[in-house]
C-alpha cells in the first residue's frame, strides 16, 4: 500500500506559487486501501501495516470506517471523473486532545481526520480538487489561501494563526508538461519549542532535517 511521502521544509518549496495552506493536526498518520471490489481492505500507520487487533492503532480502523468509510465509498462511485477508477489511498490524521509528536495519551479520546486522497495512476489529488469533493467532510482547516510567500512562512511560525503544530502547504506546477502536486510543512516555533523540550536537541534536528536555519 502506498506510503505518504516525506514532506520537505518550506526552504524547499516555489517561492510565489499559489497553494492553499492546511491546518497540521498534531497526531498519527494513518493510511487506508479501498477497491472497486473489496471496498476497504487495507490499513495502515505510516510505515507499518495494522489491523484492528493492532495495540497502539486498532481503533482507528472502526473510527475511520464510521466517520469516512461509507462516505467516501460514496464519493468515489458517484463522482464522475472516479467511476473508472479502480483503486485509492487515503489519508488521515489520527489524535488525541493531548497527542504530541506522534505520541498519544491512551486515556484521550481519539478523533480523526481525511487530509490526502491518492488515486490509482494519477497520484495525489490536487489540493483544489480534494476541497471540491471531499471538503464536505471533515477535512483540516484551510489556513491561507494565495501565493507562497516568506510572509506566510513568518506569519506560521509566530503563530498569527494560533495553531497547535503548523501547516501543510500544497500546490500544483507543471513538471515536463504535467501537473505536479508539491508540498511543504511550516512549524511553529512555539511547536518547535516543545520538540525541544520534551523530546531533546536531537529530535529537534530531525524534526528540520538537520538544517539549523530552519530553526
């Protein structure tokens, strides 16, 4: 099953480009299969594949299936432009009041949240057209809307819009003649902090890939 590729800081992102800013729920990352002919069958953190019976993750599967899984059945066949095709990806953020840095307190109790739709053959959704036809379901609060610029950068990481982790920043270029979905994460320094006090300089590191201006 297809993994969510690795985000890159938004040093790397096109300077100028338009792109819709989404808000970074603090949690997990889940991920789930469904087919034309099995429906959902596949499940999944990021890096390890789970079922229900799975300790630290099992009860996402029935949450995820009772908050999205007959509704985007539902998307899927009745959308036009998905009626042919055969297979997606999904996902979401799984959370807790308290979660942090991909750890959870077991007492919370856990939501979660669709922020990506992968399509057989196609890849990643747009970021205009995931808001288009799933945004009637929950999906995480669009931040900012316009060209990527290093105002927004400032504006994420001194917290102007009072998030509790940061931003996924996506838009769309053209790569050799086609569309190319691209994303970015911003942090807030007060996030940021937290890394650093509750985890270690060393995990801080990580958290920008090793590269101390970013901090």
């Amino acid at each position: 099953m297809k993994q969510y590729p690795k985000i890159l800081y938004f040093d790397q992102a096109p300077l100028n480009e338009q792109c819709y800013a989404f808000n970074k729920i603090d949690g997990s990352n889940f991920r789930a299969e469904w087919s034309k002919k099995r429906g959902w069958y596949k499940f999944g953190t990021r890096n390890t594949m789970i079922n229900s019976m799975d300790h630290n993750f099992g009860e996402a599967i029935p949450l995820f299936l009772d908050k999205y899984g007959d509704e985007l059945q539902k998307v899927f066949k009745d959308k036009k432009e998905y009626r042919n095709v055969d297979n997606f990806v999904v996902f979401a953020e799984y959370y807790g009041e308290n979660s942090f840095a991909g750890f959870h307190e077991p007492s919370d109790k856990k939501d979660i949240v669709l922020f990506d739709v992968n399509q057989f053959k196609k890849g990643f959704l747009a970021p205009r057209e995931f808001i288009d036809n799933f945004g009637h379901l929950h999906i995480p609060d669009i931040v900012y809307s316009g060209p990527f610029t290093l105002d927004l950068v400032k504006d994420v990481r001194k917290d102007v819009y009072d998030l509790k982790e940061g931003v996924i920043v996506k838009g769309v270029r053209k790569t050799k003649g086609k569309d190319e979905v691209w994303m970015a994460k911003i942090k807030s320094n007060l996030w940021l902090d937290k890394v650093k006090s509750k985890l270690g300089e060393k995990a801080l590191l990580e958290e920008v890939n090793g590269n101390r201006l970013l901090l």
